[in-house]
C-alpha cells in the first residue's frame, strides 16, 4: 500500500519495488526532512490552507517523529518507499484527519531537492570544520620545532633543503582553499526550492519565499522547472570532496614515503599502524595508504553523479535518486580519512637525524653556491654553468662536491653554503622556506585561520537555527 495508490489497479512488482525504493539509504536524511516539513506546515499556515489548530496538530506529530527516529525506535512501514513517504504515512497514522493535508501544494521533487539541499548544506559546514582542524593540526606539528629541515623535493629527486613547518604548511595552504570551496558551495546552494511542486508550481496560495526564509535560505527559486531538476549543488560538494580527497592522497603518499625505511623520515605511531598476519617485524602506514586510496572513491562518485546527469531532459527524473549514495558515501568516507589523518599526524615521530643527513646532501648547495656567485657579479646562466660544471666532475670522478668546489678558485670561497642550517637562514624571499622567511607565512597562516574559523562559527549559528524552525 502506497500513497499514491488511487489510481492503480495493480501492486508494484517486488522487482520494481527492489529497484526504486530508496529508504534504505536516504533514511539519514530524516532530521532535514522534517525541518523541511516543519517549514512548509507553517507556509501553509501563511497561506490560509492550515489552521492554526492543525498546524499545531502537524508539528506535534512531526516531533514525535523526529524523536521516534533520533532514538533509532521508528519502523518502517511496508510501503514506505523513500524517507519522504515513511514521514508523511507515520504523521497520517498520529493525526489521521491533518495529516492528510501535510503534502497540500508539495511534491516530493520540491521536497527531496529541499531536504538534500539542507543536509548538503550543513555537511559541507561541517567538512569544512573538520578539514580545517586537520590543517591546524599540520600547522601545530611543524610549529613544535620551528628550525626543523629536510630534503625538499621536486620530480621526487632531492632539491633543496626545507624547513619541515614550511612543508607541512604546505599541504595546510591546500586545504585552506578546500574550506574556501566548501564554504562558497554552501553559499551558491543556498536557495530553496520548497513550492516548486512537482515541476511547475501550484494554484494554491502558497509564498516558496516564506518558507525559505523559515529554513534559513537566502532566498526562494525564480524556477519552478529548474528548483526541482537541479542538482548541481551535489555535483559540486562532490567536486569539494574529490578536490580535497585528491590533497589527502597527496599527503598520504608522503607519509607512506617517509616512514618507509628507505626514506626513514618519520614513523607513525603505533596505535596509527598495523602489523602483518604473517612478518613479526611489520609496521605499515594504512592510514596513509587508505588515505591515498580513498581519493579514487570520491572521483568515481564525482564522475557517477555527473553521468547521471548528463542528457537528463527537464525537469524530474527519478535518476535523481541516484544522487544520494554517491554523496553520502563520498561523506561518510572523507570524514574518515580527515578524522584518521589528523590523529595520525599528531602520533607522527620526525627522525631529524636521518632528514638532517639527507638534507646534507652537498649537491643540494649547487644552487647556493651559484647565487653567491650572481651576488659577487657574476650572470646567473654562467654562475648556474660553472656550479654544473663541478657537479659534473664530481659526480665522473666520484670525488665529493666539497673537495671540488675547494678547488675551484672562484668558488672555494663559498664552502660554508654546505651548511643546511645556513642556507635555509640565507633564504629570506617571501614565501620562502628558511626561518627568516617563516614567520610572515606563519603570521599569515595564522590570521587566514582565525578568518576561517570566525567564517565557520556564524555559520555554526545558522544551523542551529535552521535545525529548530
Ligand atoms: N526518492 C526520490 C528521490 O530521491 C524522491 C522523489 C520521488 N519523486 C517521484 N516523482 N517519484 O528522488
């Protein structure tokens, strides 16, 4: 039994019914449903087809579900076949006469536009908030030793010596941009689509501008055709997390390298790691891996959602049900991987030894030694080939660079450049990586996410009230 039964002669084949039914994934989405429904019972208040009584009637029984589910007691009806329709059959079986006027100028492509559009806009709040803790905690970790270098890297060839705060704020920079989408996704999706109807409104007196205003929207839609078929706004959280699921990757694949023996940089700590079923003497990074692993779920989910959308003629399709485990799975999984990276980078131990060794590599002072030469006058071109040139002969004679740098007349005065720490003292241009340069980018980083996390606590507000209207 459906509640559309009226004009069928039939019941639904249970392949069909298997098919289509969403419950079993949207069921999440109960709070932003009855939000919604909250919203719409006092719009139609607004607009004569509730009386007061009723609508108190209504809200009454939308509460009890409301409370049925957080304690996790509601049961699903047999012909429940969306959480839109499990909703509206349990506050029809609490107030039989009112509830039968609880979907009155609504269908449930307004409906489920609206209820996805506020889950989607307090999760991308939330990821936000979440993503940003994880860049303070990179920005934290590098700060505890403000002196701290390793090899910089480019073409994953040793490149030039770096502070390791510089490098890990690296990746906070990154995610600071993520925030930014995040939050400007939220605020693009702002706007509601509540009395679109089923495609093209309604002749009951309804104000969709009423209702926006009660859920906490910006404004109301100016298409009734496109409120309802757009979906946009979960295409584009999809691209946050994909974006932001591809720096996790990259931060992850770091980790793998540092901790392996050969790189010898940093190890995890063990409540970070996993031993081996079968090698005694295993501790591997999963973390770091699943991390890098879990950027190729979010891209699918991405290019899923995007499929489905392409060619779809206006307005409703019931494709766009399909919009859902995508973005919950994309949800679910990139809240586990910033919530386990984060911990994962406060157990991280630094082996400054080992980075100390490998940034003493000599051949990462060429360029030093060159820029000492361009200070004395000479053009870079020929400064960059004459370091080059003793590069080369060190590395056919297998003579160590210092003793041929020695031996090179106008370049032996410029040994002390083999001393990392006096390099990275040297580097003073801005943004750069030395502990000259680092206090302005620290300065910055700090006051960026200050900005951030003030951004982040009015939005705070904004749910709490959206969630009580
Ligand atoms: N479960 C559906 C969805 O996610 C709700 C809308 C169904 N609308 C319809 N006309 N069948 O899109």
């Amino acid at each position: 039994m459906t509640l559309w039964d009226g004009r069928f002669d039939a019941a639904m084949a249970d392949s069909l019914w298997r098919l289509s039914e969403s419950y079993p994934f949207d069921h999440v989405l109960y709070h932003y449903d009855i939000v919604g429904s909250r919203a719409h019972v006092r719009g139609l208040v607004m607009a004569g087809l509730l009386s007061d009584a009723e609508a108190e009637q209504l809200l009454g029984a939308l509460d009890v579900v409301a409370s049925e589910f957080d304690r996790g007691v509601f049961i699903r009806g047999s012909g429940d076949e969306d959480i839109h329709m499990a909703i509206e059959r349990r506050v029809t079986e609490l107030t039989p006469e009112v509830g039968a006027k609880l979907h009155t100028a609504r269908s449930r492509n307004d409906q489920v536009a609206t209820t996805m559009r506020l889950y989607v806009r307090d999760t991308l709040v939330d990821l936000a908030r979440r993503v940003l803790a994880l860049a303070e905690t990179l920005v934290e970790v590098g700060e505890q030793d403000p002196e701290r270098y390793l090899p910089g890297y480019t073409h994953l060839q040793r490149a030039q010596p770096v502070l390791l705060a510089h490098h890990l704020t690296a990746h906070a920079w990154a995610l600071t941009r993520d925030i930014d989408r995040l939050l400007e996704s939220r605020r693009r999706l702002n706007v509601s689509p509540l009395g679109a109807g089923a495609l093209a409104g309604t002749s009951l007196g309804i104000d969709p501008g009423t209702t926006a205003a009660l859920m906490g929207f910006d404004r109301a839609f100016a298409n009734s055709m496109d409120a309802v078929s757009d979906r946009d706004f979960v295409a584009e959280a999809l691209f946050d997390i994909a974006l932001l699921g591809v720096h996790l990757s990259r931060m992850g694949e770091e980790l793998v390298l540092w901790t392996t023996a050969e790189f010898g940089f940093a190890s995890l700590g063990d409540a970070f790691t996993t031993g081996s079923s079968m090698l005694p003497q295993k501790k591997n990074s999963d973390v770091a891996e699943l991390a890098r692993a879990k950027a190729g779920r979010f891209i699918g989910n991405l290019t899923s959602l995007l499929v489905v959308l392409k060619g779809l003629p206006l307005s409703y399709n019931r494709d766009l049900q399909e919009d859902k485990e995508p973005l919950l799975d994309s949800v679910r999984n990139v809240v586990l991987v910033l919530d386990a990276l984060r911990g994962a980078y406060r157990s991280v131990t630094f082996h400054d030894r080992v980075a100390r060794i490998a940034a003493a590599d000599p051949y990462l002072a060429a360029i030093d030694i060159a820029e000492r030469l361009v200070e004395s006058g000479v053009p870079f071109r020929r400064a960059h080939d004459m370091v080059g040139g003793a590069v080369g002969e060190s590395v056919r004679s297998g003579r160590p660079f210092p003793e041929v740098i020695a031996e090179i007349p106008e370049l032996c005065a410029f040994g002390d450049a083999f001393d990392a720490g006096a390099t990275l003292r040297s580097r003073r241009s801005r943004g750069a990586s030395g502990p000259v340069a680092w206090p302005t980018q620290a300065e910055t980083w700090h006051r960026v996410a200050a900005d951030l996390r003030r951004r982040l606590g009015e939005l705070d507000h904004d749910r709490l009230a959206s969630s009580e209207s």
